[in-house]
C-alpha cells in the first residue's frame, strides 16, 4: 500500500468533518515528519500545538512505555500513585492550588464552565439557572454542543441547534463591550488569550488586563482558554501573563500531553475548585495513572529543555525574518513567541494553495480561516531549521 490508498480508504470510510493536506504521515521525530515514501517534512502546525515538546520526545515515551507496563487505568473510584505527582507538578508550574484533570480540551472547557456556574450560584448567589457567560466574537474552544452555542462561527454551528442558554457574546479585543454586557447573573467571561483558529488574532496592549480588572471589580470569574497558547507556545508558560494577567480558572489541554495522549486540566485555587464535590462531575479516563505520568514528563521536558524561553527566542527571530519579505500577497505578519500567523491579502486566493505550495517544498503549514497561514513549529526548533524553512517559505510566498 503507499500514501494514495490511504487517502482512499479515509476517505471511503471516515467521516469527511476535515480537509487535510495530502501528506500520509508514517513516523515522526522532532520537528521533523516523514511520509510513507519516505519524505520529510518541517512540522510548522505541531497538531494545533499538542507537540510542543517535538514528536515522539523520547522522555515522554519512556515515561508512557514504563507506566504502561504497569498500571493504565484504575478509574477514580480508586487512587493511583501517579495522580498526586501529576497534581503538585501542575500547581508547583503554574501557581494554582489546584488542577482537575479530564481528557480533550473540549471536555476541560465543559469542566470550566460548569466551575463557573457553580460558582456563580454558590459564591455570588446568582438566581437558579440564571448564570451568564460572556463570551467573544471569533472565539474558538471546541466542538461539543455547549461550547458551539457559545461560537460565532457559522459552519460551527449550522444545522446543529438547539443551542445551550447562557452564553452572551461581545466584539473581540474591546474591554469596554465586556463591561457593558456585565449583569448582576454573570458568572464568568471566557477568553482566549490570543485567538488561535481565528487565525491568529492577537487583542492590543492592556486588554486583558482591563478584562481582568472588570471582572474583578464586578465579582466575575475570569476564564482564560490557554488550550492552545498555553505551555509556552507564546514564549511565556501562559500568554495572559504576557499582560501580567492571571485568569481565576485557565484551562489547559493539547501539549499537556507532548502529543501522547489526550490530557486537558482546569486550573484554579482552592476556594474556586473546592466547591466541586464527590459526584458531581467526573471521567471515567481523567486523571488516569497513565495519562499522570505522561503530563508529568511532558510538563518536565518544558522545563528542563527551557522550551518557553526558546519559544519565545526563536519566535522572535521567525518573527523578524517573516515581516522582512516583502511580498506582494502579505497583509500582516503578527505572532507571541513561536504562534505566528501570516496574513494574505484578499485577492492573493487564498492560504490553501500556499500551504499546499509549502508542502511541495517540505514544510507543513495549514491556513487558518482562509487567508492566513499559521507558523507553529515545535518549541524545540533551532535557528539552523529555521533558517533551512525560511528561503522555501519566502519562495511560496513570491508565487503568482
Ligand atoms: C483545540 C482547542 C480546543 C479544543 O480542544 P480539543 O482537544 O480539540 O477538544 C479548545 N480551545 C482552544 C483554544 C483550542 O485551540
């Protein structure tokens, strides 16, 4: 078989709910992905940011090999010896007291969600079945039906009401919009730091800050999604402490995992996270001792291989040699750390067909919301690989 009668049998057989590029990947190492005749390519998208640590990071692996052998599942209707170490390492990380553990990033927003109602019945005395979330325009924090009802993206959600109440959305990027939609039955505003599948799309200086304050001098929880910019994509551990910012409940999902295993959290302290009692939410798979100890060696390579730091360095300097092309197709090319986005102009056709020209010359990329192509390697990228991409990528973008 080779890489064209696998695309037949996707597409024979599997749900057609994605458009991907046809590459057959085969195996993986470092940024590096190989397809099955053998080719390779430069990972620039790393599974929206799930393989920040690189692919196949042998530590992780190690630490998955050694825990499988022992123990997978134990569900919590039992404790496991990697759960507690998983917990500490988070908070000792991220600086909140507590962590809860779940599996897709989806199911960490529901989590988050329902954290903040509660707290808003619990906490603020908001009426029964009152609470409001106020959400943003372009927002993007899963695909469950709740978390839809929330989207503004119309191919999100058409065909697929009726929708969960409770959601209020405001115009991106204006602290203002968000003070003016407060009432006295908000529970919570739900934020992305910087809009990932938006594409890109980073809010001016002081925003979140003002959001922060808002909801602080209003008695709302501010609820940050970082399942994307989190974990040292944007060149901090967390891109709201890029504003010295720090959300009451951050949610955390995809390279929680260095791209093993499906593992998301809620984070927050103990007078927010403690009023989850036995019984009222759960996962059979969350907090497994399999899913602790590969978090906790994905959280440890972070560390140890100072991947915020080089993200946050060699983002820079992608940065700096993307903005110097001076293409005709660019409309703007912004970015925090390795998360940069390449804006193309209207009638430049399209991102598709420059991702698809990238492919032909090595490099993965996808478009995000038409005219703009992410760039988010791996954190463990070196100036050397980049500068190998940066002639191929500049090529691409002199098509006609
Ligand atoms: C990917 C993503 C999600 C959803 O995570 P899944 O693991 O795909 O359910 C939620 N929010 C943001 C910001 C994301 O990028």
């Amino acid at each position: 078989m080779d890489g064209k009668d696998f695309i037949e049998l996707e597409e024979k057989y599997g749900a057609h709910n994605y458009h991907p590029l046809d590459v057959v990947i085969a195996k993986a190492s470092g940024v590096w992905v190989t397809d099955t005749e053998g080719k390779e390519y430069l990972d620039c998208l790393s599974a929206y940011s799930a393989v920040n640590q690189g692919h196949v990071h042998p530590k992780i692996l190690s630490a998955l090999i050694e825990q499988a052998q022992k123990v997978t599942l134990t569900s919590r209707a039992f404790r496991n010896d990697k759960l507690g170490l998983f917990y500490q390492k988070l908070s000792e990380m991220t600086g909140y007291e507590m962590s809860l553990p779940m599996n897709s990033g989806a199911e960490a927003v529901e989590t988050a969600i329902k954290l903040a109602r509660k707290w808003g019945y619990e906490v603020k005395g908001i009426p029964q079945d009152q609470a409001e979330i106020i959400v943003v325009d372009g927002n993007f924090h899963g695909r469950t039906i709740s978390i839809i009802s929330c989207s503004t993206e119309p191919a999100y959600r058409k065909d697929f009401g009726p929708f969960t109440p409770g959601f209020i959305t405001v115009p991106y990027n204006s602290a203002h919009a968000i003070e003016k939609a407060i009432t006295p039955n908000t529970a919570a505003v739900m934020i992305e730091p910087i809009q990932g599948e938006a594409g890109v799309i980073i809010p001016d200086e002081g925003y979140l800050r003002e959001v922060e304050k808002i909801c602080y001098t209003n008695k709302v929880l501010l609820v940050s999604d970082e399942i994307q910019t989190g974990l040292g994509r944007t060149g901090k551990l967390f891109a709201a402490q890029h504003e010295n910012v720090r959300p009451d409940i951050t949610i955390i999902g995809k390279a929680l995992s260095g791209g093993f295993y499906p593992i998301s959290a809620v984070l927050a302290d103990r007078h927010i996270m403690g009023l989850f009692k036995p019984g009222e939410h759960g996962s059979t798979f969350g907090g497994n001792p399999l899913a602790a100890a590969i978090g906790y060696a994905a959280l440890s390579v972070i560390e140890d291989e100072k991947l915020v730091e080089n993200s946050e360095a060699m983002g820079a300097y992608l940065l700096d040699q993307l903005s110097e092309i001076n293409s005709p197709h660019i409309k703007e090319v912004r970015g925090k750390g390795l998360f940069i986005g390449l804006e193309l102009n209207p009638g430049s056709g399209g991102a598709r067909r420059f991702c698809e020209a990238l492919k032909e010359r090595g490099i993965l990329a996808k478009e995000t919301h038409h005219h703009t192509i992410r760039f988010a390697p791996p954190l463990v990228i070196d100036k050397q690989t980049i500068d190998w991409a940066l002639p191929r990528i500049r090529e691409v973008l002199f098509l006609p």
